[in-house]
C-alpha cells in the first residue's frame, strides 16, 4: 500500500468511498437545497398573502413540483442533445407574444394573458427565459466563430419579441424581455464596434420611440418621479408596500400577522408585492435571510457556468445568473419604490405557476452543464 | 481540477467571459447598493413612522354612543324612552346628481302626505341630507323593494327620543334637536358628532350631561375596504342616569283636560317638599316630532297662534292679582296696621283726598263694612287699597320679596322667568319715574307694575300653607344614583305665628262662607281647601276710571282683552299637600273658571295618596 502512486489514489478513492445517490441525483447539492428552501419558503409566503388561501398554495404545490421534476430530467440530458430545440422555441415564444395580442383573456384591459381553459399564463414570462436561451443556442449552434450577420439576427429576434410585448402594452416588460435578450447576446462577445452602432441608431430613434408611448406608459413612467402624482393608483400601491416594510422593522410583524397584508393594504400582495409582505412578517431579518439563500443560488449558478465545457453551457449559465439576479432586483426595488411599478414577479416565489415552471427548466439547463460526478 | 484545466484551454473565451460579466455586474451593483440603503432606511431609520402609517391604516375609533337615559315616575310609568327609527338619507356629495332617485323615493316609496310637510326642505347636516326620518311599515316595505333602483338613498336606523304621553310632559320634558353652530363651539365632535341631536329645552336641556352619559370609543381594526375585521380595544362609555320625576300623572292629566287647549297654565307642588305634581302649560306640542321619532303634526290648528312652545307655567308673567291680598293682609297684621276686627267702610272706591282719584273696586257699590276675613272672602279691593297705602311700597316689596316675589324659584328648567317685584328704585330704574302712591295702591291689589308666574305664586303661597318654610320646587326625585332630598330654600318669621291662622281662615271662608268668592266649590263634608281667587285685569279699570258695566260693553268685546283667571288655593287643611295655582289667559273668572280646576287637583290627589 505504501508504494502505491499517489495519483491513483487520489483517483481511486472517490470513487469507492463517495458514491452519494443525492448527489448524482441532484447533481448540486447546494444550489438545489438552495432552490427547495426558496420554493417551500414561497409557498408559506403565498399562504401568508393570499388570504390565508389553502387552495392557491395547492396550486402552486403542484407546479414547483412538476417543475422541479422537469429540472431534474433537463439536468441529466446532455446540453448538445437539446440545444436545437432551445434554438427553435424561440418560434413558439414568438408565435404566443403574437397570439395573444389578437386573442387575449377577456376580463382584462391589456392582452397580456392566454387562457387555456383550466389555466391563464402572460406569454411574456415565457419569453423572458425563452429568449435568452434560444439566442445562446443560436449564436452557438456551430462550433465556428460567430458570424456579424448572428449578432444583427439574434438582436433583432430581442427586438422583435420586446416590440411585440410593448403592443400588448406593457412597457415595463418589453424592456426587460429586450434586456434579457441582450444580456446573453452581450456575454458572447458583441463586438464594441456594433454597440457603438448600435448606441448611434438608438440615439436616433429615441425621441420617436417617446412620443409614441401610451399615456398610461408614460404615467407609469412619470410614478418614479413623483409618488404624489396618482395617490391611488401606482403610487399608492408602493406607499401601502413602503409602509408594509417600514412597519416590519427588524424582526417583523410575525408569520401572519402582518396587518398592512392580512387586511390587504397591498395590492397584489400575493404576486408582484410579495415581497413586502415578507418585509412586515419577516422584518430586515428575513429579507437578509432572503437575500443570502438567493446568493448561494445565483454563486452556485456561476460557479457552474464558469467551469462549464462548452461556451454554450458557459454563456448559457451566466446569462441565466444575470438574468435570475435582474429578476430579484427589479422585483425588489419596485416593491420598495426605487424605480417604477413592472409587472415582474419575485422568482420561485410569487405566485404564478408559469414563471415558476419557466425558472425551474432553465434550472434544469444551468444544472446539465454541471458534469455528472461519479 | 479538470474544470480549471478545460477553462485554461480555451483561456481568450473565458478571459472575455469574466470581464463582460464584470461589466453588468457592476451595473447590477449600482441597483444592488440602491436596494440596500432603500431597505435599510425603511426598516431602520423610518420605521417608526411606517409603524404609525400602518396602525393609522387598519385602526379606527368608533364612538359608541350609550342610548340616552329614560325618564319615569316614581310609580314606573314611562314618561321619555328611545325607540329605533329608520331614516333615509343621501349623501351630500351625491344629491345634486341623484334627483331622479329622490324623485323616484317620492313617488313610489313615501307617503303621499309626507311630501307636503316634510320633505320640502331636507334637513341638512354636512355629510348627509335626509330626505325622510321615521319610515312607517308600509314606506319600509315598499322601500326594501325598490332600493335596488335607488341605490344612492340609503337607510339608517337610529334610536331617537319617544315620549309615549306625547304632548303631556311636553313642557316638562321638552325635546332635542339637531346640534347648531353654537353649541358646537363648546362641544367636541368626538362626543357631539354633527348630526347628533342635543336637548334644546326642559329638562332634555337642563339634564343633558346626566341623560347622555359619556361616549365610549371602540377601536376597531378594518381593512382596505372598510370592512371591520375584530375589536382591539374598547373604551367602555359612561351610561347615563335614568331620571325619576316628581310629577303624577294624574294630575297631569287632569290639568291638560282642563285646560282644554286654552292658554293657560297650572302648577300643583308638594308644599312640604317642593316636589312639583304637575306643571302643565297649554296649548302645547307633540315633542316626539322634533325628535324624529314619530311624524305628524306638532301642534294642533287652532292652537297655532297662542305659542305653543311658550312654558306659561314658568316663563309666563302674569299679574298675582287679587291673589297677593292674602299676603299684604298678612303684612297688615304684622305692621299692627290692622287687627283682625279692624273695619273700614267699602263704598266702591278709595279715594287718598277728598275729591282726588277714585280707585275703584271690582263691585260697584262696595261691600260695605269689612275687616279683614270678609276684605279677603269677598275679595275687597277698597280695603286693601287703603291697607296698601298705609304699608307703603317699601315695607311691602321687601315682605313680598321673603315669599320669592319677585325672585326665580330655581326649578330645574331653563327659562324660568324672573318675577317682578317693583320698588321705588326699580321703577326709577325701568320707567325712569320716581314711585306714587297711586302705584302701591295698585300693589295692594296685585295690579300695576307687579307680576308673577304660576310656579313662583304657588312657591310663595307654599309658605303660607307651611307656616313660613319655602322649599325649593323640584322636578326630580332621583338620579338613579342620588335621592333629591328637599331643599329648604327660605323660612319666613314673623311675629305673631298666629297671623297665619287668621290668614289661612279667611282663605278657607273663600271657599266655606255664602259669600266667599269661590264658594261654587264649596260641598258638604268636602276636603277643606284654602284659596283665593283673582282676577288679572289687562285692560286695568284702574286706570280708565269706568264703571264695570262701561268695561263690558266696550274693551271687553275682544277676547284677548279679557281678564286673566286666576286661583291659588292649597289642601287639605289642616295639613295641606298639595298647592295649586291655575291661570287661564283671558279666563275672566277666576271661581268659575280657575278655581274648578284646583279643586280636582287636590281631590285627585288626595285619592291617589290614599291609594298609595
């Protein structure tokens, strides 16, 4: 034994003594316990939020389930065996964003909502991760180099989907579905010369693009500014959420006793606002418990993509990080008031079954980059 | 290891990885670090005021306001209780855009004779303008069935102020009404909201504090909507005290039948006491009206003119009359100006000199010779001219002033009148003209510049039937917490306690002897009653100079011209209960028309003593 060399040892040994079932299963350990605490976390928010509603978190039971269920399958399929299918989803993304502006839900004011009968989804929180993922896949469908033309082409398909989204009018969201298209593109390496061009034809257009907002954009837009413009509409919504916050102090109101939610001061404290109400019941606390779970995801997320093989998984990983973070600070910091309302829920925790079955596939893809370790 | 190695074949990739995500990251950081300081001066620095912000969003106070306290007899009966009434209102801010749904309640909801009196002129406060209060059963019903269709008229029910005798208390009792600008300057809004209603008058005025008790606030938790989830807290109220009144009902009755809606008043009191048995002014009102809990007529037709809201039993200034002669005998006694046996001679008239002013008296021809008894059975006017000019004004305005003349008796109700006793500065004073002995004379027989209420005249009459002690009149007898003891407000001494006997007998004879003034009450075996009529003169013969016959046939043609009739009597004696004064305006006859009344008065009385 003492003779023996010390490579194959080192070699040797994992393998006999650390076969972990979870581990081959789950692939990460942490970033999936990370994702669970979340998840289970969320459900006892949307109990909290939605009125003490058994049946919502039901619901919603079931979707983080099958979703997690899909992210483990996506996570044990080899990134390559489903790139072209990423690639050509994009179509199906676009092909909702334009469904839905000739037959929207009825029972709203925007066309934001497809209903299928049993269940209503908002095609945007499809393309929001759609997007990127396609865009990546694209630009990295072959092993060559990419092509000027594939930067113009995935950026307009950006373009093209946040165009889309802004006609069904939901400024805020076409912003971010661009962003979220960009974000990948950009990782890839878009050439500096072509966002200066870029820079040049925005500075052109932009005074076009204004004058052909909505007004109710533009409110939305004019909210930021002032909290006193409209006191019941949007800026009254991040009072009642500032106030619900503020109250919660540092070690909160309590699980279910948060007044400002339990007697719905906030407006839809059960998706978009909750996490004011995970302020009042939580207090500083809680929202820094919050945030270190969501940063052991998004460090795991990296910490994946970095040392993964391919540019494909590595673009792929970062951009979805990028992404996932965007998400969290854009829901959070509408809720606390710092830049206008948008229609983003809070990741794996508001409500709605749609995004949190989005986010768990692109888990799942971000997972499969992760080499198997045996 | 083999990530890092995999990572350094493909070096130029991972270098340009790196550093883009560097790039958006550090604009992610900025949103970062936004975040953080947002937070933290929310949770932190501001929270104190979020905490305030919060509570003020889910708690309001809700003032529970105590049903206001009832009013009985000693014997239970009921006199003021609160009953529930549904009201409709709208509110202010939605009237101007909602005539088609008041004009709709008109037609299809409200009685037809509610329009023409009550709904002319909605009463107003700042939130709501109500368009009808106290809904029958039948506008209820239909009501319930249109509001679907008129969705801004909304239904309130309110407990409001019922007396079940209707106008019997009215005077006593009197009723409330909507807060007004000035009682809201020393009022809170927490305790007075703008349409709560406040005693205006009678004792709804004078017990107000005790019958409305003190609000109670009850914190309520409610949500965005306004729903009310739970009570967090409550602030018990302060009930109020039930009052218990010293009246009887009886009596009260009696006096209103008799009165028959004439002007006119009577006020019957327990001499020993002060507690008053009735206290009837006519014509009166229906307070149940302007309390909002029954709709109607508040005062009838015919009684429109003689101001029905007028308390004559209090606020009424009439002269005493021929019923002062009792105590200007009783001062002629004191002063050793008379004995009993002192004579004079009554031709008709008094004369001061040969061939100055006739005074005349009522009787033409005079009662011839007359001492005192026969001065006061037959009402001598000549004898107590004589007497009053002898006394001087100043010797008799400050006996009359140990009786309350010219005093108010202090009785729980606003508006009592001070009575008018005149002295030779008064007079300088209000008439600007130094006093004549022309003007005693006219004292002498209760005329002139003298004046009385029915309350303060039998307060003072009360001291002849005790023997000099007066007690304060009350109206309550207890606060449900205190007993009102009697209060003993002033005892007359004189000199001679036998005056009072020879006073009081001559007061019976009114009544017992042929020739007494009032001897039309007189009856076999009957209670004794002391009393003595009188007989207000508006349009003073006096003054005129006319004969009687003269005064008929001219003045006296106008009712309202006529004689006040007056009568002031106590019994039974030898120990008096009861002392009644009854006026009835332009009543000419104080025996005929006045003194009938008293008498039932004591009858009943006594009866209901007996029974209890």
């Amino acid at each position: 034994m003492s003779n023996r060399n010390p490579l194959d040892y080192s070699i040797n040994k994992p393998l006999v003594t650390s076969f972990n079932p979870f581990r081959y299963l789950f692939k990460d350990i942490i970033l999936v316990l990370a994702l669970i605490a979340v998840l289970v976390f969320g459900l006892a928010m949307l109990y909290s939020s939605s009125g003490q509603s058994f049946l919502m978190v039901m619901r919603q039971s079931i979707y983080v389930f099958a979703g997690l269920i899909m992210m483990i399958f996506i996570s044990h399929l080899k990134p390559d065996s489903y790139k072209n299918i990423l690639m050509h989803s994009y179509w199906i993304g676009l092909l909702l964003l334009i469904y839905v502006l000739f037959n929207p839900a009825e029972g709203y004011t925007t066309s934001r909502w497809i209903d299928i009968g049993f269940f209503q989804f908002q095609p945007s929180e499809i393309i929001r991760l759609i997007l990127p993922l396609s865009i990546v896949a694209y630009l990295h469908r072959k092993e060559s180099n990419i092509r000027l033309e594939d930067w113009l082409y995935t950026t307009l398909a950006a373009l093209m989907c946040s165009y889309l989204v802004f006609e069904q009018p939901d400024l805020g969201t076409s912003i971010i579905v661009f962003t979220s298209g960009i974000i990948p593109i950009y990782l890839a390496g878009l050439p500096y010369r072509v966002i200066a061009a870029y820079v040049g034809i925005l500075a052109i257009v932009s005074p076009f693009i204004w004058s052909s907002l909505l007004d109710y954009q533009k409110q939305r837009v004019l909210t930021y500014f002032d909290s006193n413009v409209d006191p019941l509409g949007d800026g009254w919504n991040i009072a009642q959420s500032q106030t619900a916050i503020g109250s919660g102090g540092f070690f909160g109101k309590g699980y279910l006793e948060g007044t400002q939610s339990q007697l719905n001061f906030i407006p839809e404290s059960h998706s978009d606002f909750i996490f004011s109400v995970i302020g009042e019941e939580f207090g500083l606390l809680g929202i820094t418990c919050l945030f270190i779970v969501y940063g052991m995801i998004i460090w795991r997320i990296f910490k994946i993509g970095l040392s993964a093989q391919s540019p494909f998984e590595r673009i792929a990983c970062c951009s979805l990080g990028f992404i996932f973070l965007l998400f969290i600070l854009i829901n959070v910091s509408m809720v606390i008031g710092i830049i206008p309302v948008v229609g983003v829920p809070l990741p794996l925790i508001s409500q709605g079954g749609t995004s949190i079955v989005v986010h768990l596939l692109a888990f799942g893809v971000i997972l499969s980059a992760k080499r198997p370790q045996l | 290891m083999r990530a890092i190695q995999d990572l350094r074949r493909d070096e130029k990739d991972a270098q340009l990885l790196r550093s883009r995500s560097g790039v958006i990251f550090f604009f992610l950081l900025i949103l970062i670090v936004l975040g953080v300081f947002k937070i933290l001066q929310l949770t932190v620095l501001d929270r104190v005021n979020y905490e305030a912000e919060s509570d003020k969003n889910r708690i309001i106070n809700i003032p529970i306001y105590p049903a206001r306290g009832l009013i009985t007899l000693e014997d239970g009966t009921l006199i003021a209780e609160n009953i529930v009434t549904k009201d409709l209102y709208i509110k202010t801010k939605l009237y101007e855009n909602s005539i088609d749904q008041v004009e709709q309640l008109h037609d299809k909801v409200l009685d037809e004779n509610r329009k023409i009196d009550q709904l002319q002129v909605p009463i107003q406060d700042e939130e709501k303008i109500w368009l009808a209060r106290n809904l029958s059963e039948q506008e209820l019903a239909k009501y319930e069935v249109q509001k679907n269709s008129i969705p801004n008229v909304q239904l309130e029910a309110k407990l409001r102020r019922y007396l079940p005798h209707k106008n019997l208390f009215s005077h006593v009792i009197g009723h409330l009404g909507l807060i007004n600008m000035d009682e809201r300057l020393s009022l809170s809004r927490a305790e007075y909201p703008d349409d709560s209603f406040i005693g205006k008058v009678g004792l709804e005025k004078s017990y107000e504090k005790t019958l409305r008790g003190k609000a109670g606030i009850s914190l309520m938790e409610v949500d965005v909507y306004g729903n009310k989830i739970r009570e967090i807290n409550r602030v018990s109220p302060d009930k109020p005290f039930n009052l218990t009144l010293t009246l009887d009902l009886r009596l009260q009755k009696i006096a209103q039948e008799e009165l028959a809606n004439r002007r006119g008043a009577v006020v019957a009191l327990e001499p020993a006491t002060g507690f008053i048995k009735a206290l009837v002014s006519s014509p009166d009102y229906n307070p149940n009206i302007l309390n909002g809990s029954e709709s109607g007529s508040l005062v009838s037709q015919s009684s429109l003119e003689d101001s029905p809201f007028f308390n004559r039993a209090i606020s009424g200034l009439y002269p005493p009359a021929s019923t002062i002669k009792p105590f200007i005998g009783l001062l002629g006694l004191e002063e050793e100006l008379i004995t009993e046996s002192t004579i004079i001679e009554d031709k008709g008239f008094f004369q001061l000199k040969e061939e100055g002013r006739k005074y005349r008296g009522w009787k033409e021809d005079g009662h011839g010779r007359v001492d005192l008894k026969k001065a006061i059975v037959e009402s001598s006017d000549v004898y107590f001219y004589e007497l009053a000019s002898k006394l001087t004004i100043d010797r008799i305005s400050s006996f009359l002033l140990r009786f309350g003349f010219g005093e108010i008796s202090g009785i729980d109700l606003i508006n009592e009148s001070k009575s008018i006793l005149p002295t030779r500065n008064w007079k300088l004073g209000n008439i600007g003209e130094a006093w004549f002995v022309g003007d005693t004379i006219n004292i002498g027989i209760g005329q002139g510049y003298i004046s009385s209420t029915p309350l303060q005249l039998a307060v003072s009459l009360s001291a002849i039937a005790n023997k000099g002690k007066i007690f304060r009149p009350k109206l309550i007898r207890n606060n449900q917490l205190d007993a009102y003891e009697p209060e003993l407000l002033m005892e007359v001494q004189i000199e001679n306690p036998r005056h009072w006997n020879i006073i009081e007998k001559s007061m019976i004879s009114v009544i017992d002897s042929w020739n007494g003034t009032a001897h039309n009450l007189y009856e076999e075996g009957g209670i004794t009653i002391a009393g003595k009529t009188g007989t207000a003169q508006i349009k003073s013969l006096t003054d005129q100079d006319l004969t009687v016959r003269e005064e008929y046939e001219g003045i006296r043609k106008d009712i309202k011209n006529r004689d006040h009739a007056l009568f002031a009597s106590y019994g039974p004696v030898p120990d008096p209960n009861l002392v009644v004064v009854v006026i009835v305006e332009n009543g000419e006859s104080g025996s005929a028309v006045a003194a009938p009344i008293a008498k039932r008065l004591i009858e009943q009385y006594q009866i209901n003593i007996n029974e209890s």
